[in-house]
C-alpha cells in the first residue's frame, strides 16, 4: 500500500495535527508493517498558487505551466493508494498552502462539463485518470473547544473533490492543547486511540467504539476554555500581561472537575517560596476561582519553589518523588493530595469511555466518579494471608486435632474462596506453612510447641519483607491508594515499611506469652487474648496510614 501523507500546517513537525497523523501512521504501519509511506510537507514546499490560465487543460494536457514542486507531488497524489490530508483549521477552511495544492490539482481533471450524481452541487468535470480506488483520510485539529459544527467548508470542498462522505474524518477541538506537556496524561490517550484508528482503518475498517473515543472532548468546554483564557496570560480585566506564576496557577485552576467537590467547598493555598507570591484555590461546587489577595484561612498549602512545581505539572519530576525529597512541603489537610487526580486530573479514556454524551455537554458526574471497584483478578485481600494464620491460632488453642484439621481445610479452600482476589506471593506463603504447623501438630507435636512457634513464623515473614523492595502491607493497602501505581510512591512503601515493622515486632514478641499462657488454665483462650493486640494495632495502623503522610508532607519529619 502507498500512503502519501500531506502535512499542510505552516508549523511543520511541531503541528499539532501532525502529532494525531504520526499516530494514525504508526497504526497503520503497525497493522501493515510493508506500507510505503511518502511525505509531503507543503511548508518547505514550492508549491505557487494556480495562475489560472486552463493551460494544463488546452495547451500541454495534463501538464501545468509553473515549473515548481507541483509536478512532482501529482505524481505522488496519483500513485497513492491512500492520501492523508492534515491540516489546522483556519478560519474554518483549509490553510492557504493547502489551498493552493487543492487548486494546483487541476491538471488531474478534464475541462468537460458533466453532472454530479452524489448530489454535491451542480456540475462536475471529469477525471483525467481513475483514482476511484484511492481513499483519502482528513485528520485535522482545530482552536475552538469542539470540531462539531466547525468543519462545515471543509467537508463540503472535500465532498467535491472526493465524492460526497467519500473519506474518513479525524477531527479534533482543543488541538492546542497537544503542545502542553502538563497535558500529556490526556492527549496521550487521545493519540492512543488515533493510532487504534489508524491500525482499524487499515484492518476492516474504524469500529464505533474507536470513533466514540476520537469524538470526545479533550476537557469538558468551561474546563478547556477557562485554560485557553488563562494560557495567553493576559487579565480578563485589564487586557495587560500577568505574572507567569499566576498564568500557570490559573490554568491549574481551570483544570479542576467539579465533580470532585465533596460536600464543603475547599481552598488550597499556593506558596511559590522563591517568588515568594501566593494564590489562594477555591475549589467549589461550581468550579474554581483563583484569588489573588489570599482572604480565606486555608484547607490545604502547598509551599514550593516555583520550578518545582512546574517540573512536577509538566511531567519532568515526579511529585511523590519530590514530595518524598521534600523538595515541596504540605500543610493543613493532606487528603487533597490524596485525591488530587480527582480534583485535577484529566479525564482517562476508562472515566469516559461508554459515556456518549461527553463530548457535547461536559462530562457527566458517573463518567467522573473515580472507579473505586477494579476489575475482579486486580485486588489483593490481606483475608487472604489472614484467615489461615486466625483459624490455626484460635481453633489448634481450643482443640490441637480438631482446630489443626480444620486449619488445614482452611488453608486448602481459602484460595478457592477467594477466587476473585489477585494472589501475592504472602497468601500462597501463608497457606504453606500453616499447613506445615497443622500436619506437625496432627502428627503428634505438641500444639503447645507449634502454636508459639507459628506465631513466631508470622513475625518473622513481616519482619523480614521489611527488608525487601515491597514490605508486606504495600501489597495490600495499594489497593486504596491506586493500586500498583502506589508501589512507586516512596512516601507509600516508607509507610507501609513502618506498619509492616510494627507488625512484625508484635509477631516476633507475641511467641513469648503465648508459651507462658499455653502452661496456664487460659491456654484454651490463647488465640482469643492474642486477638486483642492486633485489634489495637489495626486502629493505630488505620491512623498512621493517613497521619504519616501528612506529617512527613509537612515537612515535620526527614
Ligand atoms: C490564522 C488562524 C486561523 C484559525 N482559524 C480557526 C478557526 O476558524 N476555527 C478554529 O477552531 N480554530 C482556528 N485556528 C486554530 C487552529 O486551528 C489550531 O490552533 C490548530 O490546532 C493548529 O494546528 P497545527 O498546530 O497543526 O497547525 C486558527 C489558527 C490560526 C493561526
């Protein structure tokens, strides 16, 4: 297959469209690896306008007059299989250039008058050669916050040129946005689903599902165009230049979903330390509002050196890796940070996708809800590595035959029961030597030996996993904190490194009560007296998984 791609934006390379056509290609050439793709780029390119002297259809047939690149290029437009046409919107046409090409293609036709029979207009001349073979694609990216509405010249010129709805269109609003690279989370998965598009166009067609993607805004229109205001930093009010820091916390601003707001309206405060300039937040129901004069106490201030926090929006550092460095500091409530994707974060292609009506009427508030339920197979469950462990201690304390047997059958069903839960490496563990404590003790090891020393075996395996990349509860509380993305948080491992220690001290210690009180007439209790610790030890945990955090963003803690 022969591809021409004709990249008609005056910027060349750095097109935004350009970027949706490079995704387009690489799905291509990724479905057909053997394509051969030629480029026409119409900014370097001599391509004059048509003198309009019909010489190509009397004088020299086919031929133009001009001696420029033109020549060339029709031979490449002939040849090709498929032609991609991409181009910026301008004044809701094409560029001139492409404009100068589109009319330069006039060789290509014949002077005789004849009919239409697509119902485009009125009159047509006929083809000089027969390119009815040959499809093109549009891909194009335009300024206003939808292409809805906005394509209407261009679709009736192609409609012209190629036959009326005898093309695909890939066209995006909010085409700006390509070049920011805060934004990066968000057209990235836009890119993602023009290359799928590029890959389905080549394969049998686009599906549906694909087209719903590539019609979806970008951001919901009052989010888009509150950033493009506040991108070309100038005041609404004065129409004169604003401070840069302010320009960049604007657009922060406008990047809130108000979907996010939980019940009170919130005020994050935003101390640039270097500048020294502060912005207040306000986060409300209604959207956001950035105030200069700072007037409300805060809920949440972020202070940092201006740069770092850019580095950090623009992707170039990551903010767990420098909150972590202490490189930026947090006071007052710390779940904002928690939730900040909720309240700043882009809409992902799983927010969104199924939800029709985004594209046109913002985004409704299910689409924004964050998925809170993963799918089954994705979480782990610590009642996983737990329910083995509790049955051996309480039920081998009551009756060492019995409580054993029963521990065993627990230990081979639990992975049954739990079959919708991801498996770590701790519940197969688990299961392995609890049995193991189970088949000493039925055969004959006095339960008052094995008991203490299965209680020592659990502290040893926290204890232990302390000392390896992932402790032990980072397994299981990543589940709260955005899953696997969470074992990259070094404030998130440190954390669960602290809890699983604790845990791991209390396992290593409780071996020596346990054998003082398995001599006493409490013995058959045992399991029972052991559950009160970690019963005090699961609320202190609950506690320090959020008050940590925030006293280590405080910069309270090195
Ligand atoms: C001269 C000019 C005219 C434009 N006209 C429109 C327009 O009519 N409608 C629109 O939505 N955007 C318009 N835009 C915005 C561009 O279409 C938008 O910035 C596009 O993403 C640029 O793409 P590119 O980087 O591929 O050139 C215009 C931009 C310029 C410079």
């Amino acid at each position: 297959m022969n591809i021409l791609a004709v990249n008609a934006s005056p910027k060349g390379e750095k097109s935004n469209t350009w970027q949706l056509t490079c995704a387009f290609l690489e799905g291509i050439r990724s479905a057909l690896p053997n394509v051969t793709i030629e480029k026409i780029e119409l900014r370097t390119a001599d391509v004059r306008p048509c003198l309009g002297c019909f010489s190509c259809w009397n004088k020299t047939p086919g031929k133009c007059c001009i001696q420029d690149d033109m020549a060339a290029f029709l031979e490449k437009r002939r040849n090709a299989d498929l032609v991609i046409w991409s181009f910026p919107l301008y004044y809701f046409n094409v560029p001139g250039p492409l404009k100068n090409f589109i009319d330069r293609q006039l060789p290509m036709v014949l002077p005789f008058m004849t009919d239409r029979t697509d119902g485009t207009g009125n009159g047509s001349h006929p083809a000089r050669y027969d390119l009815s073979a040959q499809k093109h694609v549009l891909i194009s990216t335009c300024g206003f916050y939808t292409a809805r509405g906005n394509y209407d010249s261009v679709l009736s010129m192609f409609d012209h040129m190629c036959g009326k709805n005898n093309y695909t269109t890939i066209f995006c609003g909010q085409g700006e946005l390509f070049r920011v690279p805060e934004l990066k989370q968000r057209t990235a998965a836009y890119l993602e689903a023009v290359l799928q598009a590029g890959k389905e166009y080549v394969s049998g067609g686009i599906t549906p599902t694909t087209f719903r993607q590539l019609e979806q805004l970008l951001f919901p229109k009052e989010v888009f165009e509150a950033m493009a205001d506040a991108s070309w930093g100038i005041s609404k009010d004065s129409g004169q230049k604003e401070e840069e820091s302010l320009i960049f916390t604007r657009q922060m601003a406008a990047l809130y979903n108000k979907s996010a707001w939980a019940g009170k309206d919130l005020v994050l405060e935003m101390h640039y330390t270097d500048l020294n300039h502060r912005y207040q937040i306000l986060l409300t129901k209604d959207g956001s509002r950035v105030l200069t004069d700072c007037p409300y106490p805060y809920t949440t201030k972020i202070e940092t050196p201006f740069r770092v926090w850019c580095d950090i929006a623009s992707g170039r550092i990551s903010g767990q890796q420098a909150l972590f460095e202490q490189r930026y500091r947090v006071q007052g409530d710390f779940s904002l940070m928690m939730k900040w994707d909720d309240f700043f974060g882009p809409e992902t292609d799983a927010k969104a996708t199924n939800s029709k009506e985004l594209s046109e009427k913002g985004t409704p508030s299910s689409a924004k809800e964050p998925s809170k339920q993963s799918a089954p197979g994705q979480t782990t469950n610590m009642n996983l590595l737990l329910l083995p462990w509790i049955s051996f201690w309480i039920l081998a304390a009551i009756h060492a035959t019995n409580g054993s047997l029963i521990s065993l059958g627990i230990c081979l069903l639990t992975p049954v029961l739990f079959y919708r839960f991801q498996k770590t490496f701790y519940d197969m563990l688990s299961g392995l030597i609890v049995g193991s404590f189970c088949l000493l003790t039925l055969t004959g090891s006095p339960v008052e030996i094995t008991l203490p020393l299965s209680y020592l075996a659990f502290g040893l395996m926290w204890s232990i996993s302390c000392f390896l990349r992932l402790p032990l509860t980072a397994h299981y509380s990543m589940n709260d904190y955005g899953g696997t993305n969470a074992l990259d948080n070094l404030l998130f491992l440190r954390t669960n490194r602290i809890l699983t220690a604790a845990w791991g001290i209390l396992y290593l210690l409780t071996p020596i009560w346990t054998r003082a009180l398995m001599q006493t007439a409490l013995s058959a209790y045992v399991g029972a007296i052991n559950s009160v610790l970690p019963a005090g030890m699961g609320l202190f945990t609950a506690w320090f998984q959020k008050w940590y955090p925030a006293h280590f963003a405080a910069g309270r803690r090195r």
